[in-house]
C-alpha cells in the first residue's frame, strides 16, 4: 500500500506510534483504522469476539493491516492484558452499544458497555505509564434534548431518555470526573467527542437509515422510514473522525487546553428531515422508492437534535469539509464500487479525497 500525502494535516506525530482502536471492527473503528494505517501509525485493535457491523472491517481485510485482539471492554481483566502487552500512547475508545432501539431492548448490556466499558479505559490510562492520551468517543444524544432547534453546546445540560443516550450522558459524567481526580496535572490527557449521525460505505448496521437504503435498493425492494419528518445532524463519518484525529494530535503535543468535551458535527444546511436524505439517496442510486411505516405508539426517538460547532471551529481549527449531497454521493459510490474494487484502497482514496477537499 504506498503511502497516503499527508503534509497539508499536522498528523505527523501518530508516525510510529503504537495506537490503540477500541471497536476497530465496527463501522467508524474500521475507518479510523484504516487512516491511522495510512499515517503509518502502529495499530491495535480490541472489540468484541462478533460483532454484527463488522462487514467493513471482513471487506477491507483490516486484520491484514493492524493487530486484532479481542474480548469486552467490561472485562478490566482482559483490557489490561492487551494494555500490559502492546504498551499504546494513545486510545481512541470507540467501542461501545450504538444503537437507540437495542438499548430498549437490552438496557443491561447497553449500560454495562457504554458506562462500565469507559470506566475501564480511563482505569487503564490511570494505571499504565505508557499511554499519555486518549480521545472518548460518545454522542451528540447525550444531551438532555429539548427538541430544540438551537444547536447543544459543549456546556448544555446532558441526560437522556432512553437507555443509550442515558449511558453516552453517564460515560460524559465519568470522564469528566477522572479529569478533575487523577488526570488534573496533566502526565494524562483524556478529551471526548460527541458526533452526530454518521454516514459513509461499509456501515450494515440495522435501524440506520442509510444501511436500511441499501439494503432495500439491493434487494430492489421499497424503502421503510419511521420516522419520515424527524431532522439529525448528518455527516459522513470522516467529519467526525478528523475531528477526533486532530483531537489525539493535540493531546499527544500536551496541549492541556484540549482535554475538554467536543462536538463534531455538520453545519446547519445539513441537518435536514429524514425523507430528504433518502429522496437524496435514491436519486444518486438511480432507482427506488420509499414508504413510511410510522407508529405513534413505537419506541421513543428525538425529532430534533443538532450541535452548535462554534468551539470546535474556532479552538481546534476543525470545519466540516463534505456537506450533506456530497456525503450521500461518496457514501453511494463507495456502495456501488465495493464489489468490484479493493475495499482498503476504496476506503483510503475517499480518505484522500476529503483531505483534498478545500
């Protein structure tokens, strides 16, 4: 694989760098990955022995590219074996239960990965010498949502309704509280990040609507929305990611003054209805249509949430750089050339591509 030209970003210092990717197998911890390979940086991987969305990382073959350990982050046990072992400088904690609708299903789960499993990391980066630094990965939904229109800033009041925005806003309160008790002299260095709604290729995952578009336009059949009218702060999912890069460059550098809470998401004229974006969708792909399945009595999801970006632009010099037509365009293309290109190369053009995006 040669090289990816990454002069223009200042990631130079993950070169070397013995990084570690909790959820790597997953949809944004395969892309992550497979940047942080391209940067040429060490990487080790730790998620669960299966996992249902890892058609990303099987595709692109990332066990070929970086080390693949397993087991549960709410085993500190088996957390600390792979700390102990590999000795990274960095985290990235990605690894946790995604998704609104399978938290009704199994709160258990939901909050024993989401809150336990971020305790465990922060006990590691506590205990281990060897890492410095480390980004954790949450959620624009860990805001007490109002259905506001207003974007949430950093400093808004966070909470939840179901259980997993309840356990992205707990993992919040924790963190923030390993920063005022251990992590206030900063020998360690620990930001989190909140994103919105990801899109981009190699997501299966069920109950999001883009992975629900393709699947329905593979199989040639209507596509079910349930919520047509609802508005999320989509994104394609490299936005997020530069932002955490960039995030990890600067703890690296010790700078203290970004230790703090972030929001990544997309500017206003991205956060549009639901119905829009797969309309968007099937006029990109050429063909299909839609139907809405809405049940008044179904679980309970937010109509409205967006994140005001104004910290993240100003202190961290970090801007969206793909809108939402070219999210879904590169997120369609990337579908339809799957199958008959290298996967890790599709992948790494399109990471190519946003880093030339002016």
């Amino acid at each position: 694989m040669e090289d990816m030209e990454i002069a223009m970003l200042p990631f130079d210092i993950y070169k070397n760098k013995r990084i570690l990717v909790t959820g790597h197998t997953g949809f944004k911890g395969s892309w992550l990955s497979i940047w942080l390979n391209e940067l040429n940086a060490d990487v080790v991987g730790f998620s669960l022995a299966a996992w249902n969305n890892d058609y990303l990382f099987k595709k692109a073959e990332l066990n070929k590219h970086v080390v693949d350990e397993r087991g549960n982050v709410a085993d500190l046990a088996r957390l600390e074996e792979v700390f102990r072992k590999y000795k990274p400088e960095c985290v990235f904690h990605l690894a946790a239960q995604p998704l609104v609708r399978d938290s009704y299903v199994n709160p258990t789960e939901t909050f024993n990965t989401n809150i336990t499993g971020t305790i465990n990391v922060l006990e590691c980066i506590r205990k281990f010498d060897c890492i410095t630094s480390g980004v954790i990965i949450t959620t624009d939904k860990c805001y007490k949502n109002r259905e506001q229109k207003k974007g949430y800033k950093e400093t808004d009041e966070l909470g939840g309704y179901d259980p997993y925005s309840t356990s992205k806003a707990a993992a919040e309160l924790i963190i923030d509280s390993y920063r005022k008790s251990f992590f206030s002299d900063c020998a360690k260095l620990v930001a989190s990040a909140r994103a919105g709604n990801n899109i981009g290729g190699g997501d299966f995952s069920k109950d999001r609507i883009l992975p629900d578009c393709i699947a329905a336009l593979q199989d040639n059949r209507p596509i079910r929305i349930r919520n047509p009218k609802s508005t999320r702060p989509w994104q394609h999912a490299l936005e997020p990611l530069y932002g955490y890069l960039l995030l990890g460059s600067k703890l690296l550098h010790r700078d203290k003054n970004f230790a703090e809470g972030w929001n990544f998401g997309p500017e206003k004229e991205s956060m549009i209805p639901v119905a829009t974006v797969v309309d968007t969708v099937i006029k990109r792909w050429g063909s299909g249509r839609w139907v809405d399945i809405h049940n008044p009595h179904d679980l309970h999801e937010s109509r409205w949430l967006s994140l005001d970006i104004s910290k993240a632009k100003k202190k961290l010099k970090w801007k969206p750089r793909w809108g939402i037509g070219k999210a879904i365009q590169k997120t369609v293309e990337w579908y339809k050339s799957v199958d008959t290109q290298d996967a890790y190369r599709l992948c790494a053009q399109q990471i190519r591509e946003y880093i030339d995006e002016k």
